[in-house]
C-alpha cells in the first residue's frame, strides 16, 4: 500500500514536471518568435533606410552622368579622326559606362548577402534553448530511473 501511494506521488510529481515543462516551451517559443519578429523589423527598417537612400542618391547621380556622358561623346567626337562616323564616340562611351556599372553592381551585391540580414542573436538563443531543453530532458529521464 505504502509502495503504491509512493508510486502515484513520483507519477504525479514526474506529471507536475512535465506539464510545468511543456508550459514553460511553450512560452520559450512564444517568447522566441517575438524576438524574432522584432529583431527582423530592425533589420528591415535599417535595410529599407539604405536602400531609400541609395535610390535619392541614385537619381541625382544619374541626372549628372546623363549629362557628362553627353558632353564626353561630343568630346571623343572632336578628338576622333574626321573620316569616323558619329556613332563611334557614343559606342566607346557606353561601352566603357557599361563595365563600370557591372564593376559597381557587382560591389553592390556583396553588401546585400543574405548573410548579413540573419537575426544573428535569435538563431543563437535557439540554438541554446534547444541545447538546455535536450539537458532538461536528458536529467527528467535520469530522475524517472
């Protein structure tokens, strides 16, 4: 009788266990999921201020190059021989402003890894949380021995 009621006490405390376990993982991940969604709104709202300034940038840079690249066609087109036909200085220029827009995409790129907009910290917690939850429950089932 003794060992019976000693029984159901360790069932019922073992049950406590668990069930205190299974709330607090729920609330972990609940917890875990907010700080992701924060943390990538913050990546997100940094990512979207470069970008919107990189665009305004853009657009003024782009005004100025029209007009430079203009002046160099007229320019390369006094310097070339007379018997050349006019399109050749505009050919020359473009190709030239052609490699160096694939030298900046390029740059361009690099900066905008994947890698770089990880929630770093998140993925990290997780990967703790998850060490701690296998620990938790590795020490459970040495206790239910």
């Amino acid at each position: 009788m003794e060992t019976e009621n000693r029984t159901r006490a360790e069932g019922s405390s073992i049950g406590a266990l668990f069930s205190s376990l299974t709330r607090e993982v729920t609330a972990l991940v609940r917890k875990e999921t907010e700080l992701v969604k924060a943390e990538m709104s913050q990546k997100t709202s940094q990512a979207m201020g470069g970008i919107a300034a990189i665009a305004v940038a853009g657009a003024v840079l782009f005004s100025g190059l029209l007009v430079l690249l203009a002046a160099a066609v007229f320019g390369l087109n006094e310097v070339l021989p007379p018997e050349t036909t006019p399109w050749l200085g505009a050919l020359i220029v473009g190709g030239v402003v052609m490699l160096i827009g694939f030298i900046m995409l390029q740059s361009g790129r690099k900066k905008l890894k994947s890698q770089n907009l990880m929630p770093n910290r998140t993925m990290a917690s997780l990967r703790r949380d998850k060490e701690f939850a296998k620990e938790h429950e590795r020490s459970v089932m040495e206790g239910q021995r």
